[in-house]
C-alpha cells in the first residue's frame, strides 16, 4: 500500500451518544466547541463558524455502555494550538468542576485527559515543536510523565476570559484499544498507508502520516482478544482521514467496527 501523502490529518470524529442534549451542553460549555449543524439526532461541531466539523454526534437509540474489557474508543485527541491554549482548557475545566482523568508530559506534548458525559476518553493536548522531539533508531520518542498543571495554568496567555477553543483547534489523533496489534498494523500502516512510529511502548503501536507523532494509537490494554462492544453501545463510530490528494474510500475495522473514510479535501 502506498503510504499516505504528508499532508495526511484526521478530519472528523463520529460519536455515537446516549443523550445529544447532555453531550452538545458539555463539548460546548466545557471543551469550548460551537455548533455548527444540528438536525434531529445529529449534531456537528468544530472550533469556530466557518470551520470545518471535527466532531460528530450521534444520538443511539438505546445506548449502552461500551463494555469493560472491549475493544474501540480509548480517547479522542482535540489538538489545540499553543501552551497558552491548554492552559485555558485546564483553567475552563477547574471552572466548571469537570474532573481530569489524568495529565501528561509525552515529551512530543503535554496533555489533559477528561471523560465525556457517557465516559467516552477525551484528551486536550498540545504539540511541542517538532524541532525539540527526539528520535531514535528511527522512531519518535514519547514517554508517559507527570505534567506540570501549576505551570500550564500560568502559562502566559491562559488567564485570559473564557471564549472557547481557538480556531486553529483540531482532531490531533484518535486512540483505539484493538484486539491484537499485528492485525491492526496490517489494516492501518498496509490497507491505509499510515506508518508506524513507535513500537516500544508496551502494548502499544502508534502510527502516522508525514512524520507527525501519531495520527492514529493502537493498544491492547483491554485484553488481547478484545471482542468489539455491543451494537448499541456509546463510542466512536467512524472517522476521517483527509489530504489535499487522496481517492475517497471507506475501510471498516472490523475490531473495533469503526468505519474510516478516505477523502480528499481542499
């Protein structure tokens, strides 16, 4: 398979929600995106009028919780563009009492992570300047490491008043628990042209397109063989992976029954 041109990105994420209501009332108030279309049972949203859609939403009609143990979503990474900008999430989410996860240092960026209302994985993350990631024997060097929360807020920039995310804002990369890792290499890096970057994280796989860190994280922590979840449940239906010059296409991960579409964009 070809690998992905270097303009390669994730576009858009689809969440299947139990309540659109509840979701549209925390990704606007407490992330801080706006929405742009909403039809019934349908929601879109992005990080300003005029911008393209980065996040979908779905109401299912008899939503389940996304087993323990299953395969799919384990987060959805909204990319902001600054330090500054992550400090204003992190001041925004002690605002509204929305409680973190956990926080990061990943050495290529620093991150949040939160749970949407139907405990869908949620991180809020900024990239440090390529020229500071280190690289060895061919691949990116990420680390998982206690992030400075005092030192983000302070950041010069985040005390400013509250207008939601920045423009600029967008998907940075989604994360899956898969059932196995090789399968999953042969679908993303063979069917879809992604590469792999790191390999040395245990029982994790990330790849990208374009020399970014990752585009796409690949792990087994929910157990080797992770069933995928019931029909019904919460999570993350599909995504898009877009450049200026792909053929469109849709692939469908049957771990995980997550559709990923293929699409040329301007």
């Amino acid at each position: 398979m070809k690998a992905l041109p270097g303009d390669a990105h994730i576009g858009e994420v689809t969440l299947a929600v139990a309540n659109l209501d509840r979701s549209l009332a925390f990704y606007t108030d407490v992330v801080g995106l706006v929405i742009l279309w909403q039809d019934s049972g349908v929601a879109a949203l992005g990080a300003a009028e005029g911008r393209p859609s980065l996040v979908r939403l779905q109401e299912q009609v008899g939503a389940v919780a996304r087993p323990r143990g299953s395969s799919g979503l384990y987060h959805i990474a909204i990319r902001v563009p600054s330090r500054a900008a992550l400090g204003r999430s992190l001041r925004r989410l002690a605002e509204r009492r929305w409680p973190l996860t956990g926080a990061s240092d990943h050495l290529v960026s620093e991150a949040l992570y939160l749970d949407d209302p139907d405990g869908l994985g949620l991180e809020v993350y900024r990239d440090r300047p390529r020229e500071h990631w280190r690289v060895s024997d061919g691949e990116v060097e990420m680390a998982t490491e206690p992030l400075d929360l005092d030192s983000v807020a302070a950041e010069r920039g985040a005390g400013g008043a509250w207008s939601g995310v920045e423009p600029e804002t967008n998907i940075g990369h989604v994360h899956l628990h898969v059932p196995d890792l090789g399968s999953a290499e042969a679908l993303y890096c063979g069917a879809l042209g992604f590469t792999p970057t790191l390999r040395r994280y245990p029982g994790a796989l990330f790849v990208a397109a374009g020399g970014y860190h990752h585009h796409v994280g690949l792990n087994v922590w929910a157990g080797p063989g992770a069933p995928p979840p019931p029909p019904a449940a919460v999570g993350l239906r599909a995504f898009t992976v877009e450049a200026k010059t792909l053929d469109s296409r849709t692939v469908v991960d049957a771990a995980t029954e997550v559709a990923i579409t293929v699409r040329p964009v301007a």
